[in-house]
C-alpha cells in the first residue's frame, strides 16, 4: 500500500521539478531578452555621446567632464586642445584661441591624475589624427612612483577596445544618461558647453574667497610635498610612447602650474629633490621631439609669494591664467614652422591645417 503510494508523489515531483524548470528558462529568457533590449536601446542613443554607435544627432546634455569629455575629445570643430586637473581648469580656449590661431577645446577634469589624462589624451587623439598642437598640465602628481586611476574613473568610457566599452556601459547609470540625452534632444534646450571651460571662479566666490584683498587663511597652510626618491617616474615613461605617435607637426606644450610658496617644497627637501629629478626626466622626455616645449611655472619668486594671485596654494586667479596662456602661446610661436609671423602679428585667428 505504502509502495503504491509513493508512484504518485514522485510523479507529481517530477512534474513539479519540470514546471521549476521551465518556469526557471523562461525567467532566464526572459532577463536575458531584457538585457539585450536594453543593451541595443543604449547603442542606439549612446547616452554619452562617444559616437561609437548610435543614429542621433552629435550633443550632449550637462554633464560632469568625466563623462562629458568623451563627447567634447571627438568634437571635429576642434584641433587642439588643454589636457590636465583643476590646476589647469582655468585657462580659457576662446583666450588661447585669440593668441595662437587654435580651436582648442578643454578636456580638464578636477581631481584627477596622470593615468586618467592619459585615457582622455588617447581617446582624443583617436577621433583628432593630426592635431594642431596639445597642452598638458603635469602637477606633483606626475612625480609619483606608481600612479594610478582616481576611485569610479570610467576608463571603459575612453576604452580603445569596444569590448570594454560595451561592459562598462551597462549600467543603471547610462540608462540614466540616455533619459536624459532623449529629454534634451527632444526639448532643444541648450547643453554642455562644446569648448569645456568651466569657470572655478563662483566656486571660490561662495567660500568667500572672491576679494583677492581680503586676508586669505587658505593660503597659509603648508601643503606637504610628494616624496619619490626611487628614480622611477612613469608617468614620463607613458608621455615618451605617446609623444612617439604624434605627428611632427603637432604641437605638444608640457605645463607644470605655478603655486602659491606654500606648496613649493623647501629647498633641499626630499620633495624638493624628488621635483627636481622629476623635472629632468621631464626634460630628458620632451628633448627628444621637435615642436615641444616645458613651462615649468612651479617657481619661487614674486608671484609665489603673492597672496593676491591664488584661492588656496594650488589654484590660482584669473589673472594667472591669463599669464599662462600668453607664455604657451609665446612657446608656440617660438616653435619651427608654428604660428605664421603675419598672423601672430594681426592677432586674426588662422584657418586650420
């Protein structure tokens, strides 16, 4: 009777294992199908502009630039442009633009160091083959002896391979970003500003730091030096292979930013030795290509010591910024076959090669 009863129940577990089962398949379709639907809805909008795929129109909504810049970095309308941190925020394009002939756009993004520069300066050069010239920021953070991505840099963004570009986009994020590319195609509202330049000025203005008579406390804090006393500096390593793909006649400008004195190392510091050999790799790099040049502004003197010329030890007043970019446009003119003499002279901007 026992045994005779048991034929039942294993048949009605086996048809509820196959009912588990087929429940389980279509669940798995069913998310996989999702996934593809979502996968080709993302390809089609190309939420951040990369024009890797995608059938809509080239812009984008606001963004921060580490997303936005791989909208900006293929803009053809550009051919030239100002790679680094918020030590080179400040330098305005139309300014540089004024002064050299360039259409130069900025790919800065604050906070970040050399490997993520290098990514954005990669994905640049794809979309640019030939450009009019680049300018770099290298601050103290080239000088270390194992640099590496800032925390959620989005590399896959500014991947050579389509491979990792397709697994980074895949998430909740991009279908966030292409909501709200739709949103902005459809509605013709203004976006992201093509040339990059984002003012920091209103930043310092509400820490109340707009008055450069005003005492500033942020200044009067020593900033402790980055020590690398093993010789090795990477990051010039990485810069000496990107200088050998460039073209001979792109301009490539090396900046190293002016500071406060406050963030200049005292002499004879094991910071101050580790800028100073790092400063030579530099040199020993850039000497080995024609149309290069090294402003190393990181220097003691009057403007270090002018309190009136920064907001904190690293940043520095519009005015700086203005200075810095007559000496990048005078080390382009200084450069064989740069800038034409007639047109430096007018001040008109060129057409591009």
């Amino acid at each position: 009777m026992g045994a005779a009863a048991t034929a039942p129940q294993a048949e009605q577990r086996t048809d509820d294992a196959r009912a588990w089962a087929g429940f389980a398949r279509l669940l798995i379709g069913a998310t996989i199908g999702l996934l593809l639907v979502g996968i080709a809805i993302l390809l089609a909008i190309d939420p951040y502009d990369t024009g890797r795929t995608g059938f809509l129109r080239p812009g984008l909504n606001h963004q921060y630039p580490t997303t936005a810049n791989a909208s900006r970095a293929r803009d053809p309308r550009f051919d030239s442009a100002v790679f680094g941190n918020s030590r080179m925020q400040q330098l305005q394009p139309a300014r540089l633009d004024g002064l050299t002939g360039w259409s130069t756009v900025s790919l800065t993004i604050p906070g970040t160091r050399p490997a993520d520069q290098f990514a954005v300066l990669r994905w640049f050069l794809d979309n640019h083959a030939a450009p009019r010239a680049i300018v770099m920021g290298a601050d103290e953070f080239w000088c270390e002896a194992e640099p590496g991505h800032i925390p959620n840099f989005p590399t896959w963004l500014y991947a050579e391979s389509f491979r990792d570009y397709l697994v980074g986009l895949v998430r909740y994020r991009a279908f966030e970003g292409a909501a709200s590319r739709i949103a902005y195609l459809l509605t013709g509202k203004k976006g992201l500003r093509p040339d990059g330049y984002w003012d920091y000025r209103p930043m310092f203005a509400n820490l109340g730091l707009a008055d450069p008579d005003k005492p500033n406390a942020h200044l009067m804090s020593p900033r402790p030096g980055l020590v690398n006393e093993t010789g090795r500096f990477p990051a010039f390593d990485r810069l000496r292979t990107v200088l050998a793909t460039l073209p001979p006649e792109t301009a490539f400008i090396l900046v190293r930013p002016p500071t406060y004195r406050t963030a200049i190392p005292d002499a004879g510091s094991p910071a101050a030795r580790t800028i100073a050999a790092c400063v030579a790799r530099a040199r020993e790099v850039l000497a080995g290509r024609p149309r290069t040049a090294l402003l190393d502004l990181q220097q003691p003197g009057a403007e270090a010591d002018d309190p009136r010329s920064f907001y904190d030890p690293i940043h520095y007043r519009d005015s700086v910024a203005e200075r810095i970019e007559a000496q990048i446009a005078e080390a382009y003119a200084a450069m064989p076959l740069g800038m034409p003499r007639e047109r430096r002279s007018e001040g008109k901007k060129p057409v591009a090669n």
